[in-house]
C-alpha cells in the first residue's frame, strides 16, 4: 500500500519565512558593501582633499578692435595663461579647454581651443593663445562704449575658459566634469590712444600695464558625490591686497595673477 506525503500548510509557511530571511541577508549584505565603499571614496576625498587648478594670467595684448561695418567687429587679442596643478597627490587631464574674450557681456572672438594636456603633481603649463574674431556681430551701442572707456583710460574685458578635466589619483581616473573660469581683466589705455570712434591702424599693446580686478573666480563642478565648488567675492582685505599689486604693475610690473576664493 503506497503512501502520499503532503506538507502541511505550517511547513509552507515556514518555506516561505526561510526565503524571506535569505533576501535579508542579500539586502544587508549589499548595503554594507555599498556602504564601506562610500567610506572609502569619503576618506580618500577627506585625506587628499583635492584643490581646484590655479590660472595666472601672464600676458595679454589687443592687438586689433574695430568696426569694419555697420554693428560687425574684428578682433585680436593675444593672451598667455599659466596653469598650475597645486596638488602633491592628484592629477588633472585637461580633456577639453577652450578660452574666449567677452565685452559688457558680448563675445568679442571665436572660441579658441588648447590641445588637451596631461598635468602631473605641482606641475605648470603656459597656455599661449591668439584670440580672433572676423565680422562678429555686436551691439549697436558697442563704438560708444567702447569710446566711453577709452576715454576714462581703461578697457574691462572678461577672459573665459571653459572645458572638462579629469582627475587622477594613483591608477583611479574619475569621470570628466566641468571647469569654469572668469576673469575680469582691465587693459589699462595709455594717454596716446585716440578717444574717437575704434580704428584698426591702432591696436592697444597692453603687456605693461595690464592689471586683473579682484573679480577673478573659477568654479569647478562635480568631484566624487557631484560636489560641486563655487566662487564669491574677496574680502576687504584680499581687495587692499589685489589694489596694491595693481599700482606696483602700473609702475612698470608685467602681468597679473587671480586667485579662487571658495565659500
């Protein structure tokens, strides 16, 4: 006489609570995973703490600045950077690196593009670049304004440079992220410079007396967690500072450095 065994419904349940138990552990076992790695890339991020890039500015000249038709300009400026990768422990790729030339709010040449570069610990680049532009189109008040700051004896121009970088810690490459600098430069206008309408035959060679405001700032986007850096104004202090630098390169000194300040 055959026999039929069936489980009962207490050792169905019992199935089911084993099951449970095993998709628990999974779950926590996956979390402390997760966790301690999180750890990990927090501690690394804590012991190398890695500083933004720093940007000198070296040299900048207009070499042209004109009309050549109604509302249409032409430009060229040359301009010489010095990056410097400030940390003992971390890399930077520049993957990407383009730089521009703005006034009152316009672009006043083309995008430039530097060749991508490797920067290893401390080390430093000279980025040379000669910014043009060729029948961009402008405001219509722009002769005026520029009139206006020839004749207060001064050009603000803002210098960009927009790329992506990456960083690299020991054989640890991160993803790319976005680099973002602003300099506010004012190309100060010797007294032989013409007040009337911008003439060509008489581009503004500034290599003596350019000096940097103290509106410098970069921001760097993202590093680890999407940190992100951001900018804000010197103090008073840093402003004294940055206005004695600007009357000893009015006496005669070439250049101007700007440095990031982050909150």
């Amino acid at each position: 006489m055959s026999q039929v065994s069936i489980k009962s419904p207490k050792h169905c349940a019992k199935q089911g609570l084993n099951v449970d138990k095993l998709y628990k552990k999974l779950f926590f076992a996956f979390s402390g995973i997760l966790t301690t790695l999180l750890l990990l890339i927090l501690m690394i991020w804590i012991i190398l703490r890695p500083a933004k890039p720093e940007f000198t500015l070296k040299e900048a000249a207009i070499y042209q600045l004109s009309l050549s038709g109604p509302n249409l300009l032409n430009s060229s400026i040359q301009l010489t950077l010095l990056s410097k990768n400030p940390n003992q422990k971390v890399s930077i790729y520049y993957d990407e690196l383009q730089v521009y030339a703005a006034y009152k709010g316009q672009q006043i040449t083309v995008d430039t593009f530097f060749p991508s570069f490797y920067q290893g610990h401390q080390d430093r680049n000279l980025l040379t670049a000669s910014l043009v532009g060729a029948g961009l189109p402008v405001a219509s008040s722009f002769n005026y304004e520029v009139g206006r700051d020839k004749t207060a004896g001064k050009l603000v121009l803002n210098l960009k440079v927009n790329g992506r970088i990456r960083w690299k810690v020991g054989t640890w490459v991160s993803g790319r992220y976005r680099i973002n600098v602003n300099c506010l430069a004012v190309m100060a206008l010797g007294p032989t410079l013409p007040t009337g309408p911008l003439s060509s035959r008489q581009g503004t060679d500034s290599r003596d007396s350019f000096k940097v405001g103290f509106h410098g700032l970069m921001s760097v986007e993202g590093f680890l967690f999407q940190l992100s850096f951001f900018a804000c104004p010197l103090s008073r202090k840093k402003r004294r500072e940055n206005d004695r630098d600007v009357n000893r390169r009015r006496k005669g000194d070439k250049g101007g450095k700007f440095t990031v300040y982050l909150r």
